[in-house]
C-alpha cells in the first residue's frame, strides 16, 4: 500500500480486537502502518 492510513482504518482494527470476533486471536504483534515501515527495530 505504501500510504498512510486513515484513522477509520485503525479503528476498524481496534473494533475487530473489542470484539468477539477476535476471541481466538492470542498473542499476536499486528502491524498497522500501512507498508510505509520496513522493518521492526
């Protein structure tokens, strides 16, 4: 994508994560930013 995100686009994420949807996500680093960083320091 290589372009920041619009911040519904975050909260759409945080929305998943509040959710019981996201009851079987354990553990995970999730990257939100879009491509514009290539690596994790």
């Amino acid at each position: 994508m290589k372009r920041l995100l619009r911040p519904e686009e975050i909260a759409n994420l945080v929305t998943y994560l509040c959710s019981e949807q996201s009851s079987g996500t354990t553990g995970a680093a999730l990257r939100v930013e879009g491509g514009i960083i290539n690596t994790i320091a």
